[in-house]
C-alpha cells in the first residue's frame, strides 16, 4: 500500500471522528456513553465477521490475554467521553488527552521500574504546565447556560438525556446519522494508524498524528467558535512542544538524515498514539 493511503485516512477518519463527536456532544451532552457503546459493538462485530470468520478461525493469541487490554482500553473510552458531561469545551478535552504522556512515564517508573533521560521529564513538565494553563483558562470562560437552576430538574434532564437518541421525532435522523459517522470514522482512524506504522517510519508516524491533532484542534475553535484566549495558545505550545520532545523527533531526524543510525522503534510511537488518535 502506498503510505499516501494511510497518510490521507488519518487525516480524514480522525479529524472526520472529532468533528461528528463535537456534533453530538453539541445536541445531547449525555450521549457519549451511547457512542462509546456503538464504537466497540461495531468493533466487535467487524472482528468477529472478518478477523475471527464466524468463530471458525481458531486465535493465535488466548482471549484471556486481550481481557485486560480491553477492559482498560473501554475504560479510558468511558472516562474520556463522560468528562464531557462537565460541560467541557473540546479544545481543552482534546489538549487534556494529549497529556497521556504524562501517566505512561509515571506508570513506566512506578510499575516497570524505569529510569528516563532528563529530556523525557522536561517535556512532561512542559506537557502538565500546558494543560493546567489551558484548564485554568477555560475555568474563567466557563458559564453553566445549561442549568436550569432547579436541582431537580436538572437531575431529571441528566438521566433522560441519553433517551433523547432513541425518541421518535425528526432529530432521529440526524443523531443518528451523526453516531454512524462517529464509529465508522474512528475505526477508520484507529485502523490508519496502524496500518501507518507499518507502512512509514516511526518519524512519518509521529509528524502525520500530531498534526492530525491539531488540525483538529483547529477546526473545533474556528468552526464550532469555541472560546480561545492567548493562556489557550501557551498551552497548546506547551503540550505539542512537550509531545515531540518526548517522542525525540530531533533524533528521528536525524536518524533519516544520517543513513546508517538506527530508527526507533514503530511500536513506541503506537503505544503513544494509538489511544488518543
């Protein structure tokens, strides 16, 4: 496959993916448990069709080994799309989840003992400044126009909201058509990704999904006029200026430039990726 593919489908799929998701969020806050359930039952009937052949092609792989995996992986899903009932403004949701980074170097020391170079924790604290700078703005712009002022009543909207997808009237359509284009476009996504560390260098990887990012982040503060201040802009420099630095794009580079150095590892750039694409 030509890399052009994968290139162009991630661009199209994930930014395609966050457009429909804002969309959503936009007409019922409280769906996005209904969208992270559609998401894996399209996945699961996809592998089941076409990867498991009906159950009549035997895993190379026990399932048990992919509990754990998924059950983490539908858990961030659920945390990740439930912040969005805090009345979160995309660009801070999207700059938030770029601070992942942040955890697996925690995790990475906690857990398997590691030990990184000085460069790694400076971009961390380039990637925790940037978020709570970009969380700290948006606290000052946030207005509940929401709330209805009636705690009661506004408990009642949280827990019907969801219903608001499946009730008969002309929004039907519409919702609906928006989820259908949400899961079709992330599996699109997520399997582009994938297909591009297998195709490009982990340096190709690492500049196609950034810049994914933030021609995302892009499109959700012109498009959807979402509020931006100059603190948002330093955030965002900070968290994208953290993530190559963590990433070494200096050494990619100078990997390609160099023809005998060695290349880092795809699976690196995947880990890092993968979940937040």
């Amino acid at each position: 496959m030509h890399p052009a593919i994968p290139i162009l489908l991630v661009f199209t799929g994930c930014c395609s993916n966050v457009i429909f998701l804002e969309l959503l969020v936009r007409e019922v806050s409280s769906c996005v448990n209904t969208i992270t359930f559609c998401q894996f039952l399209f996945i699961a009937v996809e592998g089941f069709i076409f990867t498991a052949n009906f159950g009549f092609k035997k895993p190379v792989i026990p399932i048990r080994n992919y509990v754990m995996m998924v059950v983490f992986f539908f858990s961030t899903s659920v945390i990740n799309n439930y912040a969005l009932n805090f009345i979160v403004f995309m660009p801070l949701h999207m700059i938030f989840r770029s601070g992942s980074l942040v955890a697996n170097l925690v995790l990475g020391m906690i857990i398997l003992k590691r030990r990184y170079h000085l460069s790694k924790y400076f971009s961390v604290l380039m990637i925790t400044a940037g978020i709570c700078l970009c969380t700290l703005a948006s606290a000052k712009k946030l207005e509940f126009k929401s709330s209805s002022g009636d705690p009661n009543t506004d408990y009642v909207w949280w827990c019907i909201a969801p219903l608001v997808l499946f009730d008969f009237n002309f929004q039907i359509p519409k919702l609906w058509a928006y989820v259908a284009g949400n899961v079709v476009t992330q599996y699109i996504c997520i399997r582009s990704v994938y297909v591009l560390t297998s195709e490009c260098t982990s340096l190709t990887v690492t500049l196609v999904v950034t810049l994914r990012k933030f021609m995302s982040l892009m499109f959700s503060i012109f498009y959807f006029q979402n509020p931006f201040t100059p603190f948002h802009w330093c955030g965002t420099v900070l968290v994208f200026g953290g993530t190559l630095i963590f990433v070494e794009l200096a050494t990619k580079i100078r990997d390609v430039l160099m023809p005998g150095e060695r290349n880092e590892d795809r699976l690196m750039v995947v880990a890092v990726f993968a979940l937040d694409a």
